[in-house]
C-alpha cells in the first residue's frame, strides 16, 4: 500500500475503536509499498471484519502485541 493509504488505514481504525495504539510505524518495504505496524491494544476480530472491504492482509505477533496490516 502507499503511506497516504497506511495513514488513512490507520486513521479507521482509530475512528472505529478497533486499535488504541502503543507505537505505529509505517515500514517502507519496497519503492513506494509501505506496511502498517501497530503495537497495542487492537481487536482482531472487529479488524477481520473492518478488513473484508479492503485486499489487505494482517498478520499478528500475540507475544510482542504487534499487528502488521500489509498488501
């Protein structure tokens, strides 16, 4: 995704109480791809659901509360 995306992403999901972030940080992976990393408290299921409108894929990291939303 691009960061304005990530931005945006994260933006809903704040609005939609599904995160209440610790730390964020948006990793550039690639010229112009960017993933978003969120460490706190987030909902995964309401996340899964809030996800369904968008091609992205999350993976967690339970032990360290980490949340990776990427494309």
């Amino acid at each position: 995704m691009k960061r304005h995306e990530a931005v945006a992403l994260l933006k809903e999901l704040g609005a939609e109480h599904l995160i209440q972030p610790s730390l964020v940080l948006i990793e550039q992976r690639k010229p112009d791809s960017y993933q978003l990393c969120v460490k706190g408290y987030y909902d995964r299921t309401g996340i899964e659901l809030f996800l369904k409108k968008y091609p992205l894929a999350i993976e967690e990291h339970s032990t360290k509360g980490l949340c990776i939303f990427k494309l």
